[in-house]
C-alpha cells in the first residue's frame, strides 16, 4: 500500500475516535473540535510517511498538540476579548446554572478537575479512550515504564481528590478498576 492509501485508511478507520477524543477535551466548546480534528488529519496527511502501522496513538498524539495550540489560542481570544469589554457577561448573556443542574458523577468530575492537565491526561487516555499502556506511552512520547508510572501516580492523585470532595466514598466499595482502565 502507498502513504497515501495507508493515510486514507487511518482516516476512515480513526476519524470518528479522534473527534471523540478532541470533543472530550474541548467540553463545552463544540464548534472548535471540527477545527481541531481538521488540524489533526491536516498533519497526518502532511506526515503520513511517519504513519505507524498502529496510527491511532500517533493521532491521539498530534491531536494533543493541535488541542495544545487550540487552547493557546481560545486563552489569547478570552484575554483580547476581556480586553475589549465585549465579554457575554458585559451584554447580560451570563446564565447561572440552577441547583438541579448538577450532572450525576459531577464529583469525579471535579476531582478530576483538581489534578493537574498532565495527570487528568493520562487517565483519560486509559478511561476514555481505552487505551492500554503502551499506547499510552505512544500518546504521550515517553517509555512505557515511565507511563505506567505516571498512571500510577495520578490514580493516587485522584483517589485523594475524590475522598476530599466525597469522604464517605472512602467508606463505600473501591472503583472497579474498568473505570480507570485497568480492564
């Protein structure tokens, strides 16, 4: 097969996992995963000599870069746009939640907001995405050992932040290990 066929068929084979993977990360924002996913397939195709034959944790792997200069770029409209005064708070637009809004899970949600993007990376590459740890290593441009290290540690991480938010999780039954991608 040639670049261009081994590209074509990482495209069709890994399109949609790649936008779920983006559209996880850029929750609440859905107009930018289409722009992001494009930027993914844009350098996989500018790349596609350096397609492995395993190509999805290459793709998550640039897709974490092109996400990198996403967020870059969201911060930099956010601060020019506070600059000018022309925020949604400025005009009104601002909507509180209500007391029922409150999402089931939105604890471990919370937690997992409190661990630092690094830690809150490596698990949702193995919860989220399902991936085990030698992809992980992959996606993350490390060693496996050194993954697996970094997995550890932030499953300790998290495990603290949940019994800080939910003391009596401590109490109740361990996490089954599917959910941080143990299975």
């Amino acid at each position: 097969m040639s670049n261009d066929d081994d590209f074509a068929a990482a495209y069709r084979a890994h399109y949609w996992a790649v936008s779920r993977y983006v559209a996880r990360r850029l929750d609440g924002r859905p107009s930018e995963v289409e722009e992001v996913v494009a930027e993914v397939f844009t350098v996989a195709w500018r790349r596609r000599t350096d397609l492995p034959p395993t190509p999805l944790p290459w793709l998550y792997g640039v897709a974490r870069n092109c996400l990198a200069n996403a967020v870059r770029g969201h911060g930099r409209r956010r601060r020019l746009v506070d600059r000018l005064g022309n925020d949604d708070t400025a005009h009104g637009r601002h909507i509180e939640a209500g007391p029922d809004a409150e999402t089931p899970g939105a604890w471990v949600h919370d937690a997992l907001a409190r661990l630092s993007p690094a830690d809150q990376e490596v698990l949702r590459l193995t919860a989220w995405e399902e991936l085990g740890i030698e992809e992980v290593a992959v996606v993350l441009g490390c060693g496996r050992r050194a993954a697996s290290m970094r997995l550890h540690r932030a499953r300790r991480r998290l495990r603290t932040e949940i019994d800080r938010l939910c003391p009596t999780t401590s109490e109740s039954p361990a996490i089954p290990a599917k959910e941080y991608g143990h299975g």
